[in-house]
C-alpha cells in the first residue's frame, strides 16, 4: 500500500460563522494543496471537512499518516467512530459529516497524529493560514 501524509485544518470566524478548511496531501516527492469554505458553519464542520475532502482524492487504498490540531476529529475517528457506529449515530453532532468520513476509511489505515496548533509545525501553519483566508473570503462574500 501506498504511504501518504495528510494534514488538515479548519477554521471558522465565529461558531458558527464563516469557515474554511484546508488540507495538503504528500506521497513521496508529490505534494497537492486542497481548500474551501462555507459561509455558515463551524470550526468542527470544517475540521471534518479538510479531512474528508483529502481522502475523496485517493484513487486506491494507502496507509495515512494524518496529522491535526483537532483532537475533536483525532479522537472521533481513533476513539469514538465504532461506538457511535454501533448506537447508529444517535444523538451525534455533525452525523451526516461522520458517516461520510467513516464511507471513505473504509479501504485505508489511518494512523492519527496531533500536532499542537500554531506551534511553528510547517504544514500545520500552512494549512491553518489556507482555512483563514478561505472563510474571509467567505465572511465578504456575506457582507
């Protein structure tokens, strides 16, 4: 299996308010940057949604290293997914978004890895200024 990294992160100006995520996905030498945004949502919606959005660009199964500053998204996927799988996702924010997520591991191992935000990690403050500028542009696309 291929190794690929990933590393993620969302933002939101107010909870909820405008959003952006941003993610960048490197396999050896190659390096892709993914983002968006929406105009009203929150910090954890787009968290989820960096990750998301990178696993929907593998063509084939790999083993992941993904790397966060949302312990929300680190924990959900390492520690909560199979019991909210098993009580069907009752009561469960962002379900739709969890169910999603858990669609698309399906073929993969993923190994989660916390960074601590705006701690000077290369990828992570790349990743944290793409979400910033992705729900600016949303906060004046609203105005």
């Amino acid at each position: 299996m291929k190794q690929v990294d990933i590393y993620t992160d969302g933002s939101s100006l107010g909870n909820p308010g405008p959003g952006g995520w941003c993610a960048i996905l490197r396999y050896k030498n190659h390096e892709k940057i993914i983002s968006g945004g929406e105009s009203l949502t929150t910090n954890n919606k787009m968290e989820l949604k960096a990750v998301i959005e990178a696993l929907k660009l593998l063509k084939e199964p790999c083993i992941i290293n993904l790397y966060s500053d949302s312990t929300y998204v680190l924990k959900g996927i390492e520690n909560w997914l199979e019991g909210w799988i098993k009580k069907n996702f009752k009561n469960v924010k962002n379900k739709e978004m969890w169910q999603e997520l858990y669609q698309l591991k399906q073929n993969h191992i993923i190994k989660t890895n916390w960074i601590k935000g705006h701690s000077g990690h290369r990828e992570n403050e790349i990743c944290d200024k793409i979400a910033k500028e992705e729900a600016e542009k949303r906060k004046i696309n609203a105005n």
